[in-house]
C-alpha cells in the first residue's frame, strides 16, 4: 500500500457503488492490524463526495473484499502537471 501502486476500488459501508483510488503513501501493512495510509482519487469524472471522515469503507479487490478502513481525514491534493490558478 506505500509504493504508490495499489489501485484497488472502495465500498461505502451500506452502498454499492465502487470508488477507485490510489494508494500513494502509508505504513508497511501487518495483516489483521490498523494502519494509517493516504489515497487519491482516480477518477475525476466521479463524485468522491460522500467519503467523509468517519465514513466506513471496504478496499475491494475484484469481487473480494481484501480489508476495509475509516475515512480519518481530508486533504487537499494538487494533481501533477497542473498550474494553480
């Protein structure tokens, strides 16, 4: 979950519709353990909105749950390659 790589699709708790994302940083995972990472959307034409902190979330490999986690905060990301205005 730190290399940047893992794109897996998130699950809101009680809803059914998939939220890509990418994992970019975080801490080394122990399995069956909480660890604290960081993701960014991957889609821009899908709304990310109701990931709020405190919304519970399942990570979804394929049609398996692989884990599951707590929004705990939200920050703001400038995406590469673009100028702020």
């Amino acid at each position: 979950m730190n290399n940047g790589k893992y794109c897996p699709r998130l699950v809101i708790k009680g809803s059914n519709q998939m939220l890509g994302v990418n994992f970019i940083d975080g801490e080394d995972v122990i399995f069956d353990r909480p660890i604290r990472t960081n993701a960014l959307p991957v889609n821009e034409d899908i709304d990310y909105s109701a990931l709020q902190v405190g919304t519970e979330f399942f990570i979804i490999e394929g049609s398996t749950i692989v884990g599951e986690g707590i929004v705990k905060e939200i920050f703001q990301h400038k995406p590469h390659g673009r100028k702020q205005l």
